[in-house]
C-alpha cells in the first residue's frame, strides 16, 4: 500500500518587480462649505500634532527614512517632501492656518505619504475645487489618506473625480545606504531645543 505524500511547498518566491513602483492617487474635490473646511483641517492637523508630540522616536520612523532614501536618490520636483514636514514639525515651525496645507500636512503626520492640497478656483461657480494628490510605495499607508481626504471632503463638499496610477519605479544610480536623519528630527537632541 503507497501512502500518500503532498508534493512540498515551492520556496516562497522574491516579490514582483512591480511592488516598487509608486502609487499616484488623485483626488479632485468641491468645497462648498468653506467654514467647515477650515475647522476639518485644522482638527486633523491637531490630531496629528498630538500623534507625534513628545516623541523622541520621529528619526527612527521607518516611512520618513524610506522616503528620505528616496527622494535623495530622485529628484522629483512634484513631490512634497515628507522629511521636510517633519522637520518643521520638530522645529516648531509647522504653523497652519491654510486649510490646504494643513490637510497635506495632517495626511503626512498620520500616514506617512507625501500629499499635497492645491486649491483652485472654479471658474464655473462660486465653489473652490481641491486637487489632492497624495505618493505611496507598497509599505505606504495608502487607504489611510486617502480615507482621510474623502472624509474630510464629504464633511463639507463633493468628491468630483478619483484616480490612482502608478508611477515607474524609482531608477538608482548608487545603491543607498543607511544614513541618519538629521538631528533636528531628533526631539530629544540638543538641536530640538
């Protein structure tokens, strides 16, 4: 009598070429109640002040290392600079007030992916659109910001128009190294203070 033995497992195989390519995800909105945009903004900024308040652990984030890879490695101008944000957050000078810059700010803060808000006019009616647009790898916390940015629209406008597309991977020229995070990113550092 033959028993029956399952044939074994393949060996797990390397991830597709493809995880390295960046995600572009854009959203276009209508703000109709501009008061209430403000406030949105504003609390979801507060929220994400008090997320990374006090913490000495901000350099060692390892989307903020990721992205400083990155972007050191590529230049792309479109991009908003997600080491910059956290920069400014950990000087002091992360202001607010701009309900546009704000919301980016609040969408880098909280999931990690370098955003940006640009408020347009509309020349069809007395409303204001929204272009969001928000990068992510796949380690990148995507359906965080994009649930942020959707809920804070449907809270005082329209959502007009959604698109995610993918942006060829990266091309590195040096292979990168693990550098550290300047010390101004470093809460508890001397630069901090």
């Amino acid at each position: 009598m033959q028993t029956y033995r399952p044939a074994a497992k393949p060996p797990i195989e390397p991830p597709p070429a493809a995880v390295d390519e960046c995600r572009r995800l854009r959203i276009v909105a209508s703000i109709e109640a501009p008061h209430l945009w403000d406030s949105t903004a504003a609390r979801l900024l507060a929220c994400a002040r008090r997320r990374w308040q006090d913490r000495p652990d901000i350099a060692d984030h390892p989307a903020l290392r990721r992205w400083s890879q990155i972007q050191d490695s590529q230049l792309r101008p479109e991009q908003p600079c997600l080491r910059t944000l956290f920069a400014a957050f950990a000087s002091g000078s992360l202001i607010g007030g701009d309900p546009c810059a704000d919301l980016a700010a609040a969408i880098m803060l909280l999931s990690s992916c370098p955003a940006e808000a640009v408020l347009q006019a509309d020349p069809r009616n007395d409303q204001h659109t929204v272009r969001f647009t928000v990068y992510a790898y796949r380690e990148d916390d995507l359906p965080l910001a994009e649930d942020l940015i959707t809920t804070a629209v449907h809270s005082c406008g329209t959502l007009l128009a959604r698109r995610c597309t993918t942006i060829a991977p990266a091309v590195r020229s040096t292979p990168l190294v693990d550098h550290p995070v300047p010390d101004l990113l470093v809460l508890g550092s001397t630069a901090a203070r």
